[in-house]
C-alpha cells in the first residue's frame, strides 16, 4: 500500500512541477538541501519511467501508421534529457535564478524526454527541433517570467514575443522557415498556454447559462490547474464578480487567491474588486451608509492594489471619515461645517477619478455624482432645521485630533514657529536637520499638518504618522509608507510620481526606497524644490526598534537623506527630548537644530477663546478682557489642548441651557467636565511621566507643603512643564493640573 502511496504522490509532485512549480516549492520549502536532492533524484526517476511509458505507447501506435521505432536511440535521449532536467534543478536551485528551480528541472526534463522521444525520427530534424524546442522552452519559459510578474505583466508578454522572435529566426538560418515557424508556433501556444482558453470559457458558460453551483465549476477549470497560465483568461474577472454575488465571503477568498496564488491573472482579480467595490457604494443611499464605507470595503487591501485603485480607496476612506464625524457631530453647525467638508472632499474625489486613467476612473464616477445629491438633501434639511429651531452656538473646537488645514482658523498663533522653519529652510548653504520638541498635547501634529499652508511653492512637506502602526510594523512596511505618503504629497502639488508596490519591498527594502529617492531628486532638482520630510512623533520608532519590528538600518537610512540628499530635509517632532531616549539618535540627527514649541501666548490664547470662528455668537460676561475670559487663561495657562477642551465643554453646556452668554458660574461647571473628559491627558502626565518620587512631589504641592530636597526630580518638573518657580515659590504650571490631582 505504502508503494503505491509513493507512486501516486510521485507522479502528483510531477504535475505540480510542471502545472504549480509555486504550491510544489511552497510544499518542500521546510526541507534541507541534501533532502532537496534525494527529493529531485526520486521524481527524475519517476519521470524516466513515466516518459518510456508514454513514449512507448505513442510510437508503438506510430509504428501502424509506417513510422519505425529506434527503440535504443529513443531510450538514450529519453535518458539525457531526465539527466539534463537533474542538472538544471541542482544549478537553478543553487544559483536561485527562479525560486523554483527543483520544479523547473523535474518539468523540463521529462517534457523535453517525451517530445523528444516522440518526434524525433519521424519529420524532418528541424521540425523536429522546432516543435521540441518551442514547447519545452515556452512551458519552462514561464518559470522564469514568475519572477518578474510583481513588475510588469506586459514586460513577460513582450521578453516571451522577443525570445521566440530571436529563436525562430536562429532556427530559421539553420534549418529553413519552416522550422522557425513551427518552433515559433509552439513556443507561443505552450508558453502563453492559450490551450486552457477552450476549457476556462466551457466552464464559464456553463454558470452563466446554466444553473450549475459556480464555486465547483471555478474550482475544476484551468485557474486551478495550472499556476502559470500567462494569457489574460477571457472573462475572468466577470466569473470572480459572479462568485461574490453568489457567496460573498468564499467570492472574495477566491479573489484573494487569484490575486495572491495567480500572478499572471491578478489583473483580472482587480478588476472584479473595481466592479463589486462599485457595487457595493451604489447602494449607499444616506450619510449614515458613507460613514460605513470604510468598513464594506474593509476586504481591500490596498498593499495589495494598483496604485490607481489604492489611490480611490484611501479618497473613499476619507470621505467616509469626514460621514462619521458628521453623525458624531453634536449641534447642527458642526453637522453643517462638516457636510462642507464632505461636499469638497466628494467634489476633489470627483477631480481626481476624471485625471485617472483606465476603467478605475470612470466607474467610479457615477458614485461621487449620487453621494454628492445626499450631500445636498442632507444639506437642505439641516438648513431648514436651522431656521425652524433656537440656533445653537456653533461648536468649532477640537481637542484630541490634528487642526487640519480646513480648520485653520482654530490653527491659532505659531507664526514665531513658522518663520523659524522658514528661515532653517532658506538657508543655501546648509540645511540642517530640524526638530520641533514639545511636550504632549501643545500642537506639534496640527503644526507639521499645516506646514503647507504657510509654506512657499518651493517646499513640498509629506508627513508621516509614527504612531501609525502601518508605519513601525517592518522595515518594508515603513519604506513602503514613506515612498506612498511621499508620491500622495507630490500628486498633491501636480507631480505624477507613482510609487513601487508593497511586495517590491519585501526583498531589500532600503535599497528599493533609495534608487526610488534617487528618481524624486532628480524631479526635485529639475524643478528646484525642497521635500520637507516630518516624521511626527519620533519615538515610536525607537520603541519599534527596541521590540525588533524596525532595524536600526532605519536610522541609517535618515543619517543618508540627511548627508547626501540636497533636496530632502528631515524635520521631526517628538515629547522627549533626544538624549532622553535609549539610541544614540544624535549620532543619526547630524546637526540637529531643536524648535521649542510651548504653549500659547494669552493674547493667541484670547482669540481662540472668543474668535474662534466668522460670526461666532458666543458673548462672555465682562467682554474679551473680562475676568470670565481671563478664568480660562488662568486655569489652563494658555495649554492649547486644555483651552480647546475646556471651551468645547463651556459651548455644549450653554448649548444645553439655551443661552449664549458665559458667566463665572459657567467656567466653574466646565472646569467639573473638562477634568472628565480630558481625563486621559492628565492621567498620562501622571502615570507615565512622572516618577514615584516626582507623583509625591507633586501631592506636596497640593496640600502647600515645603519642596525643599528632591532638585533632580524638582528640575525634572519645571524641564517638562508640569510645575514652575515664581518668587521663590513652586507653583503648579497649569492648575487644572493640580484641581485633577485633587481629585485622585
């Protein structure tokens, strides 16, 4: 049993050599080298035995219609081709041309054994070359085409074309046009593999005509059959569109597996993505199903996409971020101000579809036309809420998320920040590394966001996200992040840059970012710009370092944009000040220049509290200059998340009393909610920047007690801003600081 067991996984292993070298190499990867052999030794036996079978049955029915047998003859090449496949298998697998190199030795000793074996003798000896050569090269050929699939298709259609072009015409100097035609025939037909056309369409027509279950008739046609199919299978991508409409979950697996497991067919899978993505959006008839886009087309995986596809999903993913913020919205004026939003973001998606080539732009238009009509409906009914109901007072402030570009009235003050930036940037002779060092929480991401605002046509700013774990979670992932947020920035500014694919990263990832950088320097210097790279919270990158996610070659890779790269400028940002850190990051920075970013002045201060916006109906007992105004400077000393906290609070609470004017009273009950709701900003300050020693410091403080000792852990304070020394007293820096630990 155990005999015939071997021989059926032998001859299984062969037709995997041949028709799925990927699942066969995938399936022997655990083995060692000398297993590898002993593996190859044992299917080139096989394959001798199989190809005389063959070959005998073949001839012997040959010999009824006047064709003789050189029995010896046929047996001897038969042999020197299994041998030829040995050899190939052991030098492919040693020198790694294709990674399937044991495959490629097994598949082409016993497909070159048979033709040879069977045609030899009986035509002309350069037909017989022509058709051995062009079937036996044009099935291997496509092994070696899988490695260069992740580049280009079209490159593997034009090598195949010139190599056969270039074989026909060597067979045809030596042998006549008949055998180069014949050798070009075969070649094309075996390596395009345009045989598994007639089965792959029976099986097709067979669903859409018929009501046979569609997963078992995909399973049983030439996708499954064979790996390398390099024609474009006629109506593919419609038959994947078919099996997610009948099984949404297994459709979507299948497509996942063409895209994965079938390299040369992955055009198709992306297209049945395009058609049942649009599907699903089409369906959308309210704000309320856009806020859940993100999540029906959660089955994207845009590493894995074109980068026009990749391109829609991330505009998709924004639009459908701006939704949720609008049902999130607590008073109608942020609804409204949020629909604004939502009406460009749409408007901007619409622009860029028209300027995308291919079948990714115009099918997606018909989307952006019905979400821009629920975007007016939506619009219209609010509108009339508004002029029906007591008007709120709109409710502008953000605390906890970035101030973004389109709120950039809320983006107070900084200008002492901007014109350091700008003035490290103009510098022709030097151009140092910058970073912008605050403590948490008092703007450094709203600033590195708004860079571009203030910044002059000459400087292209890309921002990086570190706390993203998409950007920490390995070496290619945070190259792969950076070339895309990179090519995003310059298709902002009119550039068309695209960037590699995810899986171009996977092998050398440093290497492929920089020949890609070499490629954005020479547009930068050609059009004389700067590409301002800031990476926004720096540390996250260490930690990843630390936890071995990152290599230290990612600090290498910064020291050389730094040193070598004239038209890139690193600025970075973090809470913690660079020798605070574990690594050496000075040694990496060269010549960092430190920004310092505080808190805001209390004139900057006084016009985010009481202007924060056009027309905004909030009075405060007393004026701008009151004591209810200067109440809110106070406890928070101008901190400009607390400020923002404290005054979204104030709004929705007089929002809650129907009335527009803030008295003293009123400070007094948003103080009680910005110490809940702003509770993880204050925790974080206790629990994970303070020492034991510091956290009972600061309980002294409190209660009035003398600080007296203690001048590390003291300095340690007044450094991160937490307390402060005024005539000889130690005083908290921001007292709701101090009510919050009151409370504890």
């Amino acid at each position: 049993m155990s005999i015939t067991n071997d021989i059926k996984t032998a001859i299984y292993q062969i037709y995997q050599c041949i028709c799925k070298p990927i699942t066969f190499t995938e399936s022997i990867d655990s083995l060692d080298k000398m297993s590898e052999m002993k593996l190859l030794f044992k299917l080139s036996l096989f394959s001798f035995i199989i190809s005389i079978v063959i070959v005998g049955i073949v001839r012997t029915i040959l010999l009824n219609f006047g064709y003789p047998a050189d029995w010896f003859e046929i047996l001897l090449r038969i042999l020197l081709f299994i041998a030829m496949g040995i050899a190939l298998g052991i030098v492919w697998n040693i020198v790694k041309i294709t990674e399937e190199g044991i495959a490629l030795g097994i598949a082409w000793g016993i497909i070159w054994g048979i033709i040879w074996g069977i045609i030899w003798d009986i035509t002309e000896e350069g037909i017989a070359l022509g058709i051995a050569l062009g079937i036996a090269l044009g099935i291997t050929g496509s092994f070696v085409e899988r490695s260069f699939v992740f580049y280009s298709i079209a490159g593997s259609i034009k090598r195949g074309i010139t190599f056969c072009t270039a074989l026909s015409i060597a067979l045809g100097i030596m042998f006549g046009i008949v055998p180069s035609i014949v050798l070009g025939i075969a070649f094309l037909f075996s390596y395009f593999r345009f045989f598994y056309i007639l089965p792959h369409m029976i099986q097709y027509l067979r669903v859409k005509i018929s009501e046979h279950e569609p997963f078992s008739l995909f399973r049983n046609s030439p996708i499954y059959w064979d790996e390398l199919i390099l024609v474009p299978l006629p109506f593919l991508s419609n038959f994947l569109v078919t099996l997610a409409q009948a099984n949404r979950r297994e459709g979507l697996s299948e497509i996942e597996f063409i895209s994965s497991s079938r390299p040369f067919q992955r055009k198709a899978a992306f297209s049945a993505l395009t058609e049942i993505t649009i599907e699903d959006l089409s369906r959308f008839k309210s704000i309320e199903a856009i806020a859940d886009v993100s999540g029906n087309v959660s089955f994207l995986s845009v590493s894995d996409l074109s980068n026009e596809f990749s391109n829609v999903v991330r505009k998709i993913d924004d639009i459908s971020t701006n939704a949720k913020r609008f049902i999130d919205s607590s008073s109608n004026y942020n609804k409204l101000r949020t629909l604004t939003a939502l009406a460009n973001d749409v408007d901007k998606f619409k622009k860029t579809l028209i300027a995308t080539k291919g079948p990714v732009g115009y099918k997606f238009l018909p989307v952006t036309k019905t979400w821009s009509q629920i975007i007016e409906e939506e619009t219209n009914k609010l509108t009339e809420l508004k002029q029906d109901a007591y008007e709120e007072i709109p409710n502008p402030y953000i605390f906890g998320s970035p101030v973004r570009p389109d709120e950039s009235r809320l983006f107070v003050g900084r200008q002492d920040i901007i014109r350091e930036i700008e003035s490290n940037l103009a510098n022709i002779f030097q151009k140092p590394t910058l970073f912008l060092h605050g403590r948490r929480r008092v703007g450094k991401s709203s600033v590195l966001i708004n860079l571009p605002r203030f910044l002059g046509k000459r400087y292209l700013s890309v921002y990086i996200d570190c706390q993203d774990p998409r950007t920490t979670e390995s070496p290619s992932s945070f190259c792969y992040t950076l070339s895309k947020s990179t090519s995003n920035s310059l298709q902002d500014r009119g550039f068309t840059l695209e960037y590699p694919l995810f899986e171009v990263f996977q092998k050398n990832p440093f290497t492929i970012l920089g020949n890609w950088f070499d490629e954005i320097e020479k547009t930068l210097e050609t059009e004389d710009r700067l590409l301002l790279l800031a990476l926004d919270e720096y540390e996250k990158l260490e930690e990843s370092i630390l936890r071995g996610n990152l290599s230290i070659e990612i600090l290498d890779q910064l020291r050389n944009i730094i040193q070598h790269r004239k038209h890139f400028v690193v600025l970075i940002t973090g809470s913690k000040e660079l020798n605070e850190l574990e690594l050496n990051w000075s040694d990496y920075l060269i010549s960092a220049r430190t920004i310092k970013l505080g808190y805001l002045s209390k004139d900057e201060a006084r016009t985010l509290i009481t202007n924060p916006i056009d027309d905004f109906s909030l009075n405060y007992e007393g004026g701008e200059n009151g004591e209810v105004v200067n109440k809110i400077i106070d406890v928070t000393s101008c901190q400009p998340y607390l400020v923002q906290a404290l005054c979204f609070d104030l709004v929705n609470y007089l929002n809650s009393q129907h009335r527009k004017e803030a008295r003293m009273d009123d400070i007094d009950v948003a103080i009680r909610k910005v110490l809940v709701s702003a509770e993880n900003y204050f925790y974080y300050i206790w629990d994970s920047e303070c020492s034991e020693k510091e956290k009972e410091i600061l309980k002294r403080l409190v209660s009035n007690l003398s600080l007296k000792g203690d001048e590390e852990e003291i300095n340690s304070l007044i450094r991160r801003d937490i307390i402060e020394k005024l005539n000889e007293n130690f005083e908290f820096k921001v007292e709701l600081m101090k009510k919050w630990i009151e409370k504890i």
